[in-house]
C-alpha cells in the first residue's frame, strides 16, 4: 500500500516536474511576443504591435498581460468590441491587477459613450 | 580613480542596469479615433442655420450657439462653413403660424410686468409645438436650394437657471495630535444654483431636406449659492462639454490619454 502511495506521488511528481517547464517555456515564447510589441508600440507602429500580441495570447492564454497589452492595441486600431473583449480577458486571468483595472476604466468611459451614440438616433 | 571608486561605480552601474531590467509596465499615450457617426463626403459645405432656442434670458443661445458651432467647425472640420446670420426659429414658427391663421397651442402665458422681457420657450412643454419644424422637408429643401445643398446644422438649445440642494464634499484642515496639519475630506448639505444644457443638434441632408442624425445632449454646471457665475461664461462651459460629441458627427475626433503597457 505504502509503495503504491509512493509511486503515485512520484507519478505526481514527474508529471508536474515536465509540465512546469513546458509552462515556463510558453510563458518564456510570450513574454518575448509581448517586449517586441511593447518595443514597436513605443515607436508608435500599433498594427505591428497587435500582431505580436495575438500571436502572445495564443501562445499563452493565461497571460493577463499579453491580454491587456492587445486590450490597449485593438483601442489604438479604433477596434473597440476586440479592445473589451481582450481587457476583460485581462482581468478574468488577473482580477486584481490595478494596471489593467485602470486601463480598462479608462477604456469604458469611450466605450460607453460611445455605445450610447450608437443607440443615439 | 581607485579601485574602490571603480567597484563603486562598477556597481552602481550594475544597480541600475538591473534596475532598468526589471521594469515591467509602461505608460504610453495613447490617440484613441472615433470615427464620424455620419458620411459628409457628399457635402462641400455646412450651414449652421439657427435654433429653437429657449430657457433663461440672461443669454441668446441661438445666436451664441450658431456662432460657437461656426467657428468651431472652421476650425476642426473640412467642410466649408457658409456665413450668415442665425435665424431664430422660433420666430419663423410663430411667422408661419401667424401666416396660416391656426392659433398654435401653448400654456396660458404669463402676464406679468416682467412678461415683456422672457423668451417664448421656457420649458419642454413650450418647446414642442415648435419641434413640427424639423420634419418639414420643403421647408430645409428650399434652405438647402439657396446655399447650394449644404449640410444643416439645426435643433434646439435650451439654457436654463436652475438650483439644488444636495450633499457636497470639501477638504477640511486640522491639526493632528502630533502637531502636523493635515487635510480630510468633510460632507456638508449645501444650496447650489447653476445652468443647465439641453441641446439637440439635428443635421439635415440640404439636398432633400431629410434629417440624417439627431444627437440629444444634456449638460449641467453648479456652483455654490454664494458665488456669482455670469451666465455666458457657465454657457461656455456647458458647451465645451457638448462640442466634443456635436463635432464627431461629422468628422473622426481623437482621444488623447495614456495607458499602461504590462510585461
């Protein structure tokens, strides 16, 4: 009994032990994807900097933010129904980030006016 | 240089080497578009014709409406704005209504002394027997016809005195027990007067008559009871308010503000 205990915690152990890497390793791939575009949006080339975003949160989904980062992307592209939908990624991943909170806050005060407008007629 | 000023300076450049490497966020300003809620690429030119226009007397929101628009869209927008005086249309309703014998239905006026002195339109109630205005084709056709089929700025602008009471917040000083001034934030009740902003600005093809957009706007400003706003300058404030979303009509505006870029 005692070794079948053992040998499924070493299972356990060896499975988290190779899938840990591969996370770090992804993240790793992403965070790459996100300095690039961080790199190009500074030089004010966004539609460059939203493809290396896409392709971060498709490497890793759970990178609040990679997330944020196309949230603010898709806003400068006048893209607002992508922009919510990528902030609200960003926050469902991180909820207590105050960075992405703030940014989508700012964010909404356009949206919302902007969805009024819509409605305006 | 010795060498421990050189492993001092080894150091702190690697201090901030590190430093440097280690921030992971970046505020960046950002130009947010929004683009036009309607085509004008059709038009060459924008005639703001006048309001209906009411509220308080202290001001002629017609006339000060139609010249704000104006060089407002000089200035902001392509289109070329077509100069002429503004046209009350209030008087142009009670003009036509006079011309067709119909007596129009209004609320009983006021027959008082300062009678004379206030405008036709002091609330919504008065204003919408006048509204009928907008939906008269011929009448914007043939406005447009004279300036050469325009786009038309028109709707109506209501500048009313208003007051309230309600809770307001102010910072408080006070002296802590270490001896320290400090300040906190203390709610009182508090009488306030003001302005309030009631404006829909309709653009109405000139061509046809028809109207393209009609955007509602309300603004209101308050001040303390105790201190004196002249009407004109809390109109201007209002209408700093509203503008933004009036020139978006008709042309892309951009958002200036930041945001925070995240590693």
């Amino acid at each position: 009994m005692r070794v079948k205990t053992w040998l499924v915690a070493s299972l356990v152990l060896i499975v988290l032990g190779l899938a840990a890497p591969a996370f770090a390793d992804r993240r790793a791939e992403a965070r790459d994807q996100v300095d690039f575009g961080i790199t190009v949006a500074q030089r004010g080339l966004w539609k460059e900097a939203v493809l290396h975003w896409e392709k971060a949160v498709e490497i890793d989904k759970t990178y609040g933010a990679a997330w944020n980062d196309l949230g603010i992307g898709y806003e400068q592209l006048g893209r607002f129904d992508d922009a919510r939908k990528a902030y609200e990624k960003a926050l469902e991943v991180e909820p207590g980030n105050q960075m992405i909170r703030q940014n989508y806050d700012q964010f909404r005060e356009n949206y919302d006016r902007l969805n009024r407008r819509r409605g305006g007629r | 240089m010795t060498a421990s000023t050189a492993a001092a300076v080894v150091a702190s450049l690697g201090l901030a080497a590190g430093a440097a490497s280690c921030v992971d966020f970046y505020e960046v300003p950002v130009e947010i578009p929004l683009q036009a809620k309607i085509d004008v690429s059709q038009f060459q030119r924008v005639l703001v014709y006048g309001f209906l226009a009411g509220g308080s007397n202290a001001i002629d929101p017609n006339t000060e409406t139609a010249r704000l628009l104006r060089s407002q869209l000089r200035s902001k927008q392509d289109l070329k704005v077509i100069d002429s005086d503004a046209v009350s249309l209030v008087d142009e309703v009670d003009r036509r209504q006079a011309s067709s014998g119909a007596p129009m239905e209004r609320p009983p006026a006021d027959t008082g002394p300062s009678a004379k002195n206030e405008p036709k339109i002091k609330t919504d109630k008065d204003l919408q027997p006048y509204q009928t205005i907008f939906d008269d084709k011929e009448f914007w056709k043939a406005i447009g016809e004279r300036y050469q089929s325009p786009l038309i700025v028109t709707g109506s602008v209501m500048f009313s005195e208003m007051t309230k009471s309600g809770m307001v917040s102010k910072p408080q000083q006070y002296v802590d027990s270490t001896g320290q001034t400090r300040y906190q934030e203390v709610h009182e009740w508090a009488d306030l007067k003001g302005y309030s902003l009631d404006s829909k600005f309709i653009f109405i093809d000139g061509r046809t008559g028809e109207q393209l957009y009609t955007e509602p706007l309300h603004e209101e400003s308050l001040y303390p009871s105790t201190q004196n706003t002249p009407a004109l300058s809390s109109y201007f404030e209002l209408m700093d308010k509203v503008l933004p979303s009036f020139l978006n009509t008709l042309s892309t505006q951009k958002i200036r503000g930041t945001r925070i870029l995240i590693k």
